[in-house]
C-alpha cells in the first residue's frame, strides 16, 4: 500500500454473525476473510404497511 | 527509576494509514537497524575511508497473545505475510497522547511466528517485521 493511500472499510459478516468494518485496501484481506467464514451482509428490505380496504377471495368451488 | 523513564506499559503498535493497533501486544521490540558502512574506494586515495551510506535492518518483533477477532490488526497481518503485502505502520513507544514520540513507515511482515499449543496457557507469537525503506520520527498532534 502506497503511503499516500487511505484506509477503506467494508462491512462483512464474521462467523459469528456479527457485522463489523474490514479493512479493504489491504491486498487479499476480503477474500482471506471470505475463505475464513465470513461473508457479506444481506441487504435488508424495509416492507412498507400495505392499508388493505378490502378483500375478496372467490374459489370456482361452491 | 529515574523521573524521566519510559515506562512500556503504554507502548502501542499498529498497522494502516489510520492505525488500527493491535490488541493483544504482550511485547514489542523496536530496533532502529544500524548505518550501512562503505569503505571508499577512490585511486589515489590512501588508505580508504568508511563513509555513512544508508540506515538499513530496521526492524519490529511483537510478541501477542492470539486474538482471531482483531481483525483489522493481528488477522490484517497475517493477510500481509501471506500476500507478502507492504503496510504502513504506526509504532507508539510511549503512547498516543500529544507530544508523544510516533514512528511511522511501511514494513513487511518477515516472520508470523510459531504456535504452540498448551492447555495451561494462552496463545501468543511472536511477529517479525521488516521496516522497508526509511522510517520517520514525529510526534502525536
């Protein structure tokens, strides 16, 4: 790493489940990590509140 | 103990441009390497002189105890031994706090040390480490 460069961070998942910021411009460090269980987190999906006025469901059984 | 003595106790070590300083230090050795003398070797020039040429052999040698959750430092040096990667390093002889002397470079990681494992005891190793090239000395701001 040249001595003007800057750390960077990435967040992964270590094998324990906990998140926590990995030193990413350090050569080969993120996919030694990976090798040693760890991954990258899954992205989460916020669901908003769907208001429902009404619902119908009909079958083609009587 | 004379007033003046540094004390280890708040000596720190660490790696990156924005240090992450390793947990676990038991030890460090800091040796600042010696001059590199050249003998002169100029015609007519008698007897041949030595002259200083470059500071060379610095070298860091911590002793820790094995922490697989420092991730960005102990793991972090592992990852550089193995890539036979370079790092910055930060090395805090008295400590971090204002006017305490700093010294910073790049180094590589020459040796990651030998494990043993004993059931009465925890694990630690020793790390060697080659300072590349000319260190700077400072002081924390």
């Amino acid at each position: 790493m040249a001595e003007e460069e800057k750390d960077s961070f990435v967040t992964m998942v270590n094998p324990d489940g906990v998140e926590e910021e990995v030193w990413s411009n350090l050569p080969g460090h993120v996919d030694r990590l990976l090798t040693l269980g760890w991954s990258y987190p899954v992205p989460k999906i916020e669901v908003n509140k769907i208001q429902m006025k009404s619902l119908t469901i009909t079958t083609d059984k009587e | 103990m004379a007033n003046g003595s540094l004390l280890g106790k708040s000596a720190k070590f660490g790696i990156g441009a924005t240090p992450n300083y390793l947990k676990g230090i038991r030890s460090i050795e800091w040796d600042p390497g010696d001059f590199n003398m050249v003998l002169t070797d100029i015609i007519d020039e008698d007897p041949p002189i030595f002259i200083v040429a470059d500071r060379q052999n610095s070298t860091i040698t911590i002793v820790v105890e094995v922490d697989k959750t420092d991730t960005n430092g102990q793991v972090a040096l592992g990852t550089a031994f193995s890539g036979k990667t370079s790092t910055l390093f930060t090395l805090a002889r008295e400590g971090t706090t204002a006017g305490n002397i700093k010294i910073t470079g790049s180094l590589f990681v020459k040796s990651i040390g030998k494990e043993s494992y004993d059931k009465k005891s925890v694990m630690t190793k020793t790390i060697v480490m080659q300072v590349s090239g000319a260190y700077t000395e400072g002081v924390f701001p």
